[in-house]
C-alpha cells in the first residue's frame, strides 16, 4: 500500500530470473479456515513459489523478508479501512515497507546487510472464492494470480496510467502461464483485480 511518495519506476522485467537468485525469508500465516482447500496440495510452497517468481522478474536483487497473511473478509476489511480509509474488503492489500527508505530491492546488498524488509502481502478468502466463481477460474489460480499481482505492487509496479497498467498485466499474465494459468485478463470471466494496493 503506497504512504509514502511513489517509488521510482521498476526497471524492465528480466526475461529470466538470476543465475543465483537472493533469498526470501517468508513469513506465511493462515488465519482463516478454508484456505487449505484453495492451495491444495502444494500448500503455501505453491504461493510461495508465485511470489519468489513475481519479485525475480520485477529484478529482485537482495535477500528480502516478506510476510504473506491468508486472511479473511473482516480481516482485510479492518486493514483496508485502517490503512486506506475504505470500510470494505478487498481480494489483496499489498503493504510494500521499503518505500522511502534508502534501500531498494532492485539494488544488490553489500555483504554485511541484513534482509530488506520487503513488505506484506494480505488475501481475504470470501473476496478471492466470490472472484474466483465470477471469473470462472480455480480459487487456486486466481489466488497465485493475486499473490503475483501484489508482490509486483510490492516492487514498484503500478496500474494508475493505461501504459503502467499495459506492462503489469502483460508481465502478469506471462507469470500466470509458468503455472499453468490462463491469461487472467483476456479469458472469459476475467477482470482486473481490485486489489487494495
């Protein structure tokens, strides 16, 4: 969630992740019965690999902490209304915690530096399963593609201008295919998110 001024555009994504890509020290919660079901087998490895696959093509280049909370619709809602002023729920509240500081995850880290705390990434259940029903897509899907979807929020991407919004989704939908996704914006059902960012 932007506090702060903006962060300076993200570089061009990279075509492929680094030879020796930075740690992610993640801190998964869930908070809310029924996200076992939407994430199946492969559990939190699955989001987290989502993630990891997010922030190394938007450039990561330093090890990061970052939290992801599998919330609720009251949850997420006391957030969005804390913290942006709407008394709703929202699919995703990214809370990017580098912004205005001196560090940023697209610059390597000297040796010495401990972890840049990247941010957090929030999901309300009933919001994405309500989405999920509307769009016609998996729970599933739909979540990973929110969790991308956040964690370039998380990096400095942004959909406020029709270009900005051009290159996140195009680079959204090529990261929903390494996961067998469908294209979320073109396929039938598909909307943007309305994501708390």
């Amino acid at each position: 969630m932007r506090t702060d001024s903006p962060a300076p555009p993200p570089p061009d994504p990279r075509p492929d992740p680094p030879q020796d890509p930075p740690d992610i020290d993640f801190d998964v919660a869930v908070e809310a019965e029924g996200w076992d079901a939407v994430l199946g087998d492969s559990g939190a490895a699955g989001a987290k690999a989502a993630v990891r696959e997010a922030l190394d093509a938007a450039g990561l280049a330093r090890p990061v902490e970052l939290g992801i909370r599998f919330s609720d619709d009251a949850g997420v809602r006391d957030l969005n209304r804390a913290y942006r002023g709407r008394d709703a729920p929202t699919n995703v509240l990214s809370f990017a915690l580098w912004e205005g500081g001196d560090a940023d995850p697209r610059a390597p880290a000297a040796p010495e530096e401990p972890p840049l705390l990247l941010g957090d990434l929030v999901l309300a259940l009933q919001t994405v399963l309500t989405e999920a029903k509307e769009q016609q897509k998996t729970p599933r899907d739909h979540t990973y593609h929110l969790l991308i979807h956040g964690a370039l929020h998380l990096m400095g991407y942004d959909h406020q201008s029709e270009a900005e919004a051009e290159r996140m989704e195009s680079l959204e939908t090529r990261l929903c295919g390494l996961f067998g996704i469908a294209d979320p914006y073109t396929d039938p059902g598909s909307a943007v998110p309305n994501s708390g960012t």
